[in-house]
C-alpha cells in the first residue's frame, strides 16, 4: 500500500502535536517513525491508520494503482500497539475466531497453526485477561502479522517482551513481511533495524 500524506497536521485544543508533514510511504517499504517519548509518533500512526481524523491535510492511500476509501481502510491494514486492548473476555481461542471474522489468515494454514507460532498454544482456552503482559503483547503481534493486510502498523512492539520475545519478534519482521508496507513507532534501534527508511516526528513541529 501506497500512502500519500499531504500537509497534514493533529491539534489537541490549541497545541499542534505535529504540522505540515509531507511524506509519501512507498509500497512495500518499511518506515521507522522516531522521537522522544511523548512527542506525537503513536498520534501519527493512529492518524495514518485511519483511527483519529486529522486536523489538517489529506491522506490518499493506493494499493494497486487503485484509490483505497476510508470504509475499506480497515481490511487492508494490521495495527499493534501497548495501548489497544484485546477483549479480555475471550479465550485466545474465542479471541482469534472473532479477529478472523474481519480478517483473512496469511502466512498459516491455521488457527492450530497461528497459535503455535506465538508459543500459545497451550493456553488457548485461557482468558485474555489471565496473560502475562508478555503474552498479552505475543497475542497483538500475533494478530498483527499473520492478518492478511498490505499495511502493518507497529508501535513500541517489543513492550513487554523479554529477550526470548524480542527475538521472536525479531523473526517475524524479517520473515513475515513480504510485500507489505511497514510503519514501525520506536526509540530503540533493535524494533526498526530493518527499516530503510527514517522519519523524525520532530522535523514536523512548531
């Protein structure tokens, strides 16, 4: 997927958290989103996903020389954060019936499958809400990877792994991210080695 953003800009009551940001994402890229804490990067990247509007610009998103509307957004993109909870109801079986609903399977034949991958696969009839934050944190990204989406949002996606879930993850954006436009938010180098390309979020603010 292809993202054109175009002179835009989010403002909370009066202060700008970013402005005039010009940026093209190219398809198939992948894009380090950097600053220090607190400065806007998840902002961006839920305004880029498509979750908070922003207060100034356009978006254009392209897959396949063919314009992406803001109903469809949804279906073509995957989105891993710390702060967006799963449903803590669910078992993780429950859990990934419901996600898949929305979203298609890719890189796995199955469920069985998908869970052995996040090393879950012994707590699939266990409650969200009784995870580790470690767990909690394989779930997301989980969910995140192995959707089929030509967009894959991540930010801060080792929070709470341990050295064991950083490698993991590590696994995965070498080897599961084959064709997809990547968007990672991160201070620490070891999240967005991969990444070609930098974006400082402070070159966009007042």
């Amino acid at each position: 997927m292809k993202i054109e953003a175009q002179n835009i800009g989010k403002k909370y009551v009066k202060d700008w958290i970013f402005k005039n940001l010009q940026y093209t994402f190219q398809s198939g890229e992948q894009y380090a989103i950097i600053g220090p804490n607190g400065s806007g990067k998840s902002t961006l990247l839920q305004v880029l996903a498509g979750f908070v509007p922003s207060t100034a610009g356009d978006i254009t998103y392209t897959l396949q020389a063919q314009n992406i509307s803001e109903n469809n957004l949804y279906k073509n993109i995957s989105f891993a954060s710390p702060y967006l909870e799963n449903i803590e109801e669910f078992t993780l079986n429950e859990l990934i019936d419901f996600h898949f609903k929305f979203k298609q399977l890719q890189f796995v034949a199955s469920k069985e499958e998908l869970m052995a991958l996040m090393y879950l696969e012994k707590s699939a009839h266990k409650q969200i809400k009784f995870f580790s934050s470690g767990m909690k944190q394989r779930t997301k990204l989980g969910l995140a990877f192995f959707s089929q989406s030509s967009l894959l949002i991540l930010d801060e996606p080792c929070s709470n792994l341990d050295k064991m879930g950083i490698e993991w993850y590590q696994h995965l954006i070498k080897n599961y991210t084959q064709n997809r436009t990547v968007l990672i938010g991160s201070n620490q180098e070891y999240e967005y080695a991969t990444c070609k390309h930098t974006l400082k979020i402070t070159d966009f603010q007042l």
